[in-house]
C-alpha cells in the first residue's frame, strides 16, 4: 500500500543497490544418498554469473526509462533502488 502522500517527483536519478542473492543451504549427502529433485546444488562461480546478469538486465531495462538517468553515486535527487 502507497501512502497519498508519497511523491517520486523530486527524483530524477536512480541508482541501483543490489543486496545480492540468497541461495538455500542445501544439507550434506554422501556420494551413496540422492537428492531430491527440488534441490541443486549451485556452484560458487554461477552464483556470481546469475547475479551480474541479472544486475545488468535490470540495469538495461530501467536505462529505457526517459524519467529516471540511471547513475552510480547516491546524491541529493538519487532514488535508489533494490533489484
């Protein structure tokens, strides 16, 4: 719910803030036991790939905004924004 009161309009720039992925710990088998299949382990390595495309796609699609110049530093008309 917005409150009436809420007002974007002092903002003319944005700036996203990533606060990364969570992925779920996945208990320990052992090489005789099976997973199950809702539950992949994912290595270190994809983790990190999986959250730059998914920053950078975030950041190409609010660069098509014509209200909002999408920046790196906070500042007095910065809105930021958690993807």
């Amino acid at each position: 719910m917005v409150k009436p009161t809420f007002d974007l309009t002092p903002y003319k720039k944005l700036m996203i803030v990533s606060q990364g992925i969570a992925f779920r710990r996945l208990e320990p088998v052992s090489d005789f036991q099976a997973r199950d299949e809702t539950e992949f382990p994912v290595k270190e390595e994809n983790k990190e790939r999986l959250s730059r495309e998914l920053k950078t796609a975030f950041e190409t699609e609010l660069a098509t905004l014509e209200r909002y110049e999408v920046v790196s530093a906070p500042g007095p008309d910065v809105l930021l924004s958690a993807p």
